[in-house]
C-alpha cells in the first residue's frame, strides 16, 4: 500500500480540480464514505463537532447525509463562522436549512462543563475539527476540546486524521484525540503509519473520494499480498545449492547466543548454506546447538575474530553476514577493516559492525553499494551523530539522508521499522508486537535478512520483506506465549509458520 505525504495528497487533489473535478464532490464523495461506514457500524444517535476548515465541511457534508438515512444528528462547530472556508461555510448553510441542530461553542455551549453534557447524550463523537496539515500544537480552545474528547469514554471516529496529529512527521505534540477509527481519504497518509499518531488512529480506513491513482510514490506500507511476491520461490527438483550460501561472521567467545540466533533464523528463512566463521569457543557452541551450520575455527585474539580471520576466500559467498555478537574493540575493528576492503558481494552489517564503523568515517565511506545496516536507534545515533531524540522525531529523514549519503539500505529499527534505500524508496514496516522487546530479537532480524539476500531476494525487498516476517513471527509466538513470554528463539521456531 502506497502513502502520501500532505503535499503529495494536495497536489493530486489540485490536479483533479483544475482538470474539472468540483471539490464539493470530493467532500461530498469523503463524506459517503464516513457516513457509509458510521451507518453500518450501527450508530443512530452522533454528534459531530466541527472546525472551520474543509475537515470540518468533510463533517458537516457527512452529518447531512446521516440525517437524510434517518439519524439523530447534532453538530458542535468551533471556531468564527465567518473564517470558514467557502466549502465548509456551503455545508453550514446546507445544514442549517434542512433544520439539523447546529450548536457554537463559545455562544450556545459557553465551557468545556457543557460540552461534556453534549457528550453524554450521544452514542458516537465523530471529530471533524483539524486535518492533515498540522505542523503545531493546538491552541485553545482545541486543546481543551480535544482534552474533554479523550476523556469523555465514547467512542470516537476520526475524519481523514485525528484531531492534533501531524501526517507527515507523525507527531501528537502531546495532545490529540484518541479515535477508534480513522477513514482517511483516497491514500494513506505516511505520518498515520509513524508513532506516536498511529497509537491515536484506531482501526485505519482508507476511504473511496473517486480519484484516479496517479501512479506510485516511494513510500509504502508491505501488504500481505505485497511481501507474498516477494517470497522466493522453491522448485519441485532443486539441491540446498539452490538456495544461496550465506557466510556468517558472527559472535565472539563470550557472545555465543547472538551468533547461534542469527545463523538458526538464515536457516529457517530458507537459506541452502549456512558458513559459520568463528572463534573457537563460538564455535564449539554453534556446533552443538546449530549441527546443520557449516562451521569453520577461524584465526582469533583473545576470543574475537581479528585481521587474520579475513584471510580465506569469501567470493563464493552469496551474501555475508558481520556483525550479531562481534564485540567492538581494537581487535575486531581490524577485522571489519580487513574484510570490508575484501567484500565483492552483497553485505548485511548488523550490532557491533555498527557500532565499529560509527567510530571510523573511512569504513562507512568505503561500504559496498546496497550493503544493508539494521541499527536501532542508539545505533543509528552513533552512526549519523543526530540524538536519539532528533531520530525518534524524523526517522524517516534520518533513514534517507544516510542511505543517500553512503549508498546503503538503512533498516531503522523501532516499533514502526524505517527501510530506506539510495534512491529515495521507504517502506514502514508496521508488522510485529512488544513482545519482541527482548535480547536477540535484532539478531534473528539480521539473519532473516541476510538468508533472504542469500536465497536472490533484491537487497532493498530482502530487507523489506525480513522486517515483516519478522514481526509476524513475533505476533505468532505473542499468540501462543503473551507479550511477556516471547523469546527470540521462539520467533525463531515461528518463521515457518508465517509462510504457512
């Protein structure tokens, strides 16, 4: 499913107008969708409070509508009548002459008192007060609306966008209402996918206003469908060499268990080969727990795989794996150093391969093109130097701007998965629970990835559609053991239940 950011949904709008389009139908068109869905969710008795903007007039127009199916309808507007936009103030006056109840707040409701006594004697609040648009905290009286919305404890239908949301950065500036449903309008809008204002959206609908899809952006959420294509297929007569091999630089002697994920999840992707390249106590580890693993002792220091453990011919190699339990320290950077000026083909860099090329601009500059990063945000802050804050508020342009700097795919890891690409692609990954809030949950997602790279799956889909497997195998094992008990091994042991 593609998004739209508000200038995106703005200039197609504008396009239809100008070819002759009336924008009264599409409010109108907006407004069938929501009374349609309101009329089948079985509500009869709505009230539905009003901005002075075309969100507003969306209300108004679908207000009109449930009246006419014979529904019990009041509006609340707020705001200067007079300040309406020429759209809303013709739904206003539409209203006024078919005799539905129009109340001002500010005249006939004086204080927030009375506008919870309007609340109490409605099944439903449908918020049609601010749109998309919003860069800002609201102001009063907004705020105080939205306050008493939220805490009115009646369910709550949002029109195209909670009220105080931001679609295109996701922001709530700490106050917005909290919907059961959203219907947005004709595509979705990339900041409800981003927290916090996708916790505010409820149920996410998008809403037929009969525009023409215009082609694709670059930004997307994977559908179900979408991550199914993506899948590699298997053939009837096919042999493990089929199916890639994937070399594994991973783990340290006191780092065995990030090491053993990493190489069980590539397996259970589908990966034909798993290599092992490790120290030897990882790798008397590996070998007992992973006996399907193609381990190989490799030269170490100390435990840690050092210059010397990139002394063997990685070519063969399909796709290559640094990082899950590497350890970071002198020794190790030599490693990454040695094996990065070797590396022809293509590369995933997870943990503390990270963390190594964070503190040497000379690494990251000299990265293969389409090499796949997976850090989280602490990670991604030692990479890029912005605060883990500043990337939390703007993940997605932290995303881009590094993958356009260093000509990677960036997998930014969160509740809501960022993966960007060179080219300026985004998918938002929205598949997965906080049951996946564990140690160990990265290095299955890098081992995904890394067998899905391994098996000929594009680097970019490869880590698109690694990052939505991996969340529903963290919703599967959620299912089966609650939101505390999941361990990374058990959304392991989940993976091929997703393709089932």
């Amino acid at each position: 499913m593609y998004l739209v950011n508000n200038a995106q949904m703005r200039a197609i709008e504008q396009k239809a107008i100008s070819a002759g389009v009336p924008s009264l139908l599409l409010m109108e068109n907006a407004a069938a969708s929501m009374s349609s869905l309101i009329l089948k969710d079985g509500y009869k008795k709505v009230l539905i409070l009003c901005g002075k903007g075309n969100n507003g007039g969306d209300g108004l127009a679908c207000g009109r509508q449930l009246f006419a199916h014979g529904a019990d309808v009041t509006f609340i507007f707020i705001g200067n009548r007079v300040n309406a936009t020429p759209d809303c103030k013709i739904n206003l006056d539409a209203a006024k002459a078919l005799d539905i109840p129009i109340l001002y707040y500010g005249t006939d409701i004086e204080d927030i008192a009375g506008l919870r006594n309007c609340f109490n004697n409605c099944e439903l609040i449908v918020d049609a007060l601010v749109g998309t648009g919003l860069e800002s905290a609201l102001r009063e009286p907004l705020a105080s609306v939205v306050s008493a919305i939220n805490a009115s404890g009646k369910p709550v239908y949002s029109v195209d966008c909670p009220t105080g949301v931001s679609t295109d950065s996701g922001d709530d500036f700490g106050n917005a209402v909290y919907a059961v449903k959203t219907m947005t309008f004709h595509m979705a809008k990339t900041g409800l996918m981003l927290y916090p204002a996708c916790e505010h959206t409820g149920e996410l609908i998008v809403g037929n206003i009969s525009l023409p899809v215009n082609g694709t952006t670059k930004t997307r959420v994977l559908s179900k469908n979408e991550a199914l294509e993506l899948v590699p297929k298997r053939k009837s007569r096919s042999d493990k060499s089929k199916y890639g091999k994937l070399f594994a630089f991973v783990g340290c002697d006191h780092m065995t268990g990030a090491a053993v994920l990493s190489l069980k999840s590539a397996y259970r992707i589908g990966t034909g080969l798993v290599y092992a390249y490790a120290t030897c106590g990882c790798a008397d580890v590996i070998r007992k727990t992973l006996p399907e693993a193609v381990v190989t002792n490799t030269v170490d220091i100390d435990g840690y795989l050092c210059k010397e453990s990139a002394m063997m011919n990685i070519t063969q190699a399909s796709c290559i794996l640094i990082g899950c339990g590497l350890g970071c320290n002198g020794i190790t950077h030599d490693f990454v150093k040695e094996i990065l000026s070797k590396i022809s083909v293509p590369l995933v860099l997870d943990a503390d391969a990270l963390n190594i090329i964070s503190k040497d601009e000379a690494l990251k500059t000299c990265l293969p093109k389409n090499a796949i990063v997976t850090p989280h945000p602490k990670e991604m802050s030692r990479l890029c130097g912005d605060t883990v804050e500043e990337i939390l508020k703007n993940p997605i342009e932290t995303a881009l701007n590094f993958s356009k700097k260093y000509n990677v795919i960036t997998v930014l890891k969160d509740a809501r998965t960022i993966i960007t690409s060179p080219d300026g692609r985004v998918t938002i990954n929205i598949s997965g629970t906080p049951a996946m809030s564990k140690g160990g949950s990265g290095d299955c997602l890098a081992g995904i990835i890394s067998g899905l790279v391994a098996q000929g799956v594009d680097c970019y889909d490869a880590a698109c559609l690694g990052c939505y497997i991996s969340g529903k195998a963290g919703e599967l094992a959620e299912d089966r053991l609650s939101v505390y008990g999941v361990l990374a091994t058990d959304m392991i042991e989940q993976i091929p239940n997703v393709f089932k």
